[in-house]
C-alpha cells in the first residue's frame, strides 16, 4: 500500500475531526495508534467457540489473519458472533436452532461491521451455516471481503476403517436392530471426531466451503485444507493480505457475487455430490447479493454436470483424500477444461478464475476420489429439483449411491420427528413404505430441522434404499437413501403436504422429476377445506420472530424477503 493512496473510506467516519476524539480514544484504549488512524480498519469476524469442533481452533486462525492484515497496511479488530454445531443438536429440540442460526450470524457480521465503520472484512467460518451467513453478511455489506473456511476435520480410525460422525448416528441404528452391542458403539462414538474441523465427507459444511471458493469468495485451496494443517494459518494471513489488495482496486463482492460466479457455484456442486443444503444456503447468498437465483437454475445447470466425486455420505472418499490428489482447485480445473465454468469470474485474488486455476496443479493421475468424464458416477448431477401435486413450489432430492430412481409407496405419515423415530424403533415402518414428516418447515418447525438421526437410523437397520423419506424439512449433508426435503409449500401455510393421508400412494421419479400423490383434484380441495392450521408452537423468543419473518425453503428460508 502506498502512502499516498488513502484506502480509508467508512472509516473516516470515525477517525476524521475534532468532533472524532471521544471514538479515537475508545480505540486507543484496544491499542490504536495514531498511525492507526490512518490506515483502513479491517474487520475480522471470527466464528470461534468451544460448543463444536469445527470450530474450536478458528480463534488461532482469525489471529492469523488480523496479523495478515497488519502486515499489510491495515488496521485490524476482531470480533466474534455465535455458532451452532449441527451434530450436537441433532435428533432433539436443539436442531429447531440451526437454520436460524444462519440469520442471526449474518445478521451480527452486518449489525458489527456497519457500528464500527470497518472499511473491509476477513471472515472465518467452520461448522455447517457459517460459510453461507458470512457471505450473506458480505452481500448485503458490499464492501472488499474475504472468507476463510477453518478446514476439514481428519477422519477417524476404528478397526483399520476411516469412520466419521455419520459413523456414530448410523451406529445407533445398528445398535437398535441388535448387530453391534453397546460396547462396539462406545467404540464408535470415541473413535469419529480425533480433533478439530467440520465434519470430513461431502456434507453441508465441505459443501458451502467448496461452493464458496467456486464463487470466488475465498482464496483457491480453501476449502479442502484440513483444520490442523499449518497451510490454514498461511492462508489465513493470505487472506489479510488479500482484503487490502481488493482495497487498493476497489473490488467488491458485487463484483464477485455475480449470476455466473452462482452459476459455477453450482456446478462445482454438483460435480461433488454436495448437500441438499446447498440450495436453500445459494439461495440466501444470491439474496444477499441481490443475485437472481432460482430452483429453475439448479435444474438447468445440473443437467449438463456429471457427478464425478466418490466422496461420503454416499461414497468412499472424505475431504482429506480429496485434498491429497489436487482438492477442489483440481476439480475446478478439470470443470473449466471441459467448458463447464466461467473462467472470466472475478475472485478475492483480483485475478479471474482462469487465471487463479492455471497457477495450480491438475488433480493427481491413477487416483480414485475423483472419476474422469467418461466414466462418471453419474452423467447429470445428483440433486435434482422435483415438482408435483405433492410439492407445486419444488423439493430437493439427493439421488446420489441409490440403484432406483423412481419410489412409489404407501404413506405413513407423521407430524413430527419424535413420532417417526418412535415408529422406526418399534420395526413400523416396513421396506416399501414412504415416511412422511411434516410441520417441519421453515414455519412449521420452526426452523426447518434436520433429519441425519433418522436418516442414519434407517440405513443401521437395515432400509437405506428400500424405505423413502419425505419432509418439508431438510436433511443433514450427511445424509443418504431415498430422501426428499424441502417440500413447498410446506405443511405449516396449507400446502398440499398438509393433506396427506396415511396410505396414499406417493410416487417419486427423479428421471420425470415429479413427486406427487394419487389423489384427485377434488379429493385435495375436500381435505383442504377440512384443514385447520396448527397454532405456532412457540409465541415468543427467536423462534417466534424467525417463523413470523422466515420465507418458503423454494426462496432459501430467507427473513428478510418482502417484510415491509
């Protein structure tokens, strides 16, 4: 930075003027000096905390990228705002906290970075919904940003197997059908998470953070660098470094956060078998960003995308091995080669995609984690947008590792998680059977809750694949089997979910795309009549506000859509 380029722009508002003492003596008191005062101030939001593993380590990261900065010319501060971990609140009230969580993350980086008239932001996520509420905050801020994802946890070792968390939730289906005892599960459960990082597979959390770095939001190499590496912290100062440079060239996430940067967010995606999450989370982000984005655009991309990595849930492959034969920079290199990315995106590094792709190296030949083009896992990708009698606004369906891609079955239809957990542990559900779970929404839940227990049950007892699942809720990147999520709309406004009845015959068909239940036009007008809408289940606190203010999960689950 050149002392006569002065970066500062929000940040005059407090530096600048007699009038300005009292804010400059506040910052004195953290350790400003006057030189300070003249440098841009950098704000690094850090999402650090002790409640999850993923984000254990992230203070020593956002350390690192505060001196980043200060090497570079900047004047940085550190804050922090709140996380939830996805794991832990799992199969109880707790997961009705976690989509939520999104909002109140981004919507502190905001209520922070704007207070404090920071001229720029260095973001460090981890678990499950940090990565797409820093870049909801980064959108709606619009000013030089850079998002740092904490890395990937190691998997674990039980028995000479790499094992992780879904390990442990599938375990306890196993234990409930009687194949392993107590013993063998208390195996489990101390063997799955050796340290700090998200969860390894292809699940929510690798999925964003691999999304985030194909939209350009994040250095390239980020999101397949494991938390415990040392890289991390480089990287992390990089990212310092990285934000004073989109300074000097007045780059902005407007810039970045293009239709075509969503675009090759997407596609990378899709190529590696991501989340269902993603949706709802690219949605938000494209919201964020003033971006239009819709279902409609998922479809259309996935169609010429062949899924290409054999990454868990559904596949072998954690995020390590991934990393260890070129990570995501190696896929996108291979997607750009075959004309699938926009390579004039511009990215974090000032330079385009292509340019930042052709600095680094090829995915390693004569490995297994990543198929060619001509002999992928599957030649379109595998989330596939459904729509129907069942869901008019769309649902989500991960088709990924499943022999069938048409279900057709009896409903068996419940108003809520508990009372299908307690129907699969009392063997109720049988192969062929459609498990319905509904009032799970962004409204109905409130909170859209997450079903990897139940998911993860079925596949220990046995009926992964031959039992579906649908829900106007969601489920857990690590989830896999016949699931379908995301129902609009949901239950909880009257969509036609709500009128279910145990026994109807639900069809899925994920080559027509439609999911629907044989029931007439007439038949569904006499049940809608008959409806009365559940009261909400909770009248104050956050979840009173969040459903009050939550849009349909086909929008993203968004707060702030169309409020006035």
């Amino acid at each position: 930075m050149t002392e006569q380029k002065d970066l500062r722009t929000r940040s005059k508002d407090i530096s600048e003027g007699v009038n300005r003492t009292p804010n400059r003596a506040m910052l004195r008191a953290v350790g400003f000096t006057d030189e300070d005062f003249k440098k841009p101030m950098i704000g690094i939001a850090s999402t650090w905390s002790e409640v999850t593993p993923c984000n254990m380590h992230i203070d020593g990261l956002a350390r690192a990228a505060k001196e980043g900065v200060k090497e570079h010319g900047g004047a940085p501060l550190i804050f922090n705002t709140v996380t939830v971990s996805d794991g832990i609140a799992m199969g109880h009230e707790g997961m009705l906290f976690s989509l939520p969580s999104r909002e109140v993350i981004a919507d502190s980086i905001e209520i922070v970075t704007n207070a404090e008239r920071f001229d720029g932001l260095v973001a460090v996520g981890g678990c499950d919904k940090n990565t797409p509420a820093c870049l909801m905050a980064m959108g709606r801020l619009n000013i030089p940003s850079v998002y740092v994802y904490g890395g990937t946890i190691q998997p674990g070792k039980l028995d000479g197997q790499d094992v992780d968390i879904v390990t442990a939730f599938e375990a306890v289906g196993a234990y409930h059908e009687g194949t392993i005892d107590e013993e063998q599960l208390h195996k489990v459960e101390c063997s799955v998470c050796p340290g700090p990082g998200a969860c390894g597979g292809m699940y929510t959390a690798n999925t964003m953070a691999s999304a985030a770095e194909a939209l350009g939001m994040s250095l390239p190499g980020s999101s397949s660098t494991a938390a415990i590496s040392s890289d991390k912290a480089l990287e992390c100062a990089k990212a310092g470094e990285a934000v004073i440079g989109l300074l000097e060239k007045n780059i902005l996430p407007s810039d970045i956060m293009t239709k075509e940067a969503f675009e090759n967010a997407i596609t990378v995606v899709m190529a590696l078998g991501g989340s269902t999450n993603a949706f709802l989370h690219l949605l938000a982000m494209a919201h964020s960003a003033q971006v239009d984005l819709s279902l409609d655009d998922f479809d259309r991309i996935r169609k010429n995308v062949p899924h290409l990595a054999d990454l868990k849930p559904s596949g072998k492959f954690v995020m390590q091995d991934l990393n260890d034969i070129g990570g995501v920079p190696g896929v996108m290199k291979l997607l750009l080669a075959e004309g699938l990315l926009h390579g004039d995106c511009m990215t974090v590094t000032g330079k385009t995609i292509a340019e930042n792709l052709a600095a680094m190296p090829s995915l390693q030949e004569n490995q297994d984690v990543i198929r060619s083009f001509d002999n992928p896992l599957k030649t379109s990708g595998p989330l596939v947008v459904l729509k129907g009698n069942l869901a008019p606004d769309g649902a989500v369906a991960k088709m990924s590792g499943l022999k069938n891609l048409r279900f057709e079955g009896p409903a068996r239809v419940y108003n809520s998680e508990d009372e299908a957990t307690e129907a699969i542990v009392n063997d109720e559900i049988k192969k062929g059977d459609v498990v319905v779970i509904r009032y799970a929404g962004p409204k109905g839940g409130p909170g859209m809750p997450e079903m990897l227990s139940l998911t993860a049950m079925l596949v220990g007892k046995g009926l992964g694949g031959e039992v579906a699942l649908i829900t106007d809720g969601r489920f857990s990147g690590g989830s896999h089997g016949f699931v379908v999520g995301h129902v609009a709309p949901e239950a909880q406004v009257g969509g036609p979910i709500a009128f279910l009845e145990t026994d109807d015959i639900i069809i899925i068909d994920s080559i027509t795309q439609e999911i629907k239940f044989n029931v007439t036009e007439e038949q569904l007008q006499t049940r809608r009549e008959k409806w009365v809408k559940p009261s909400p289940k909770f009248k104050t606190g956050a979840l009173a506000k969040y459903a009050a203010l939550v849009s349909s999960a086909s929008n993203g689950a968004v707060t702030d859509l169309d409020i006035l």
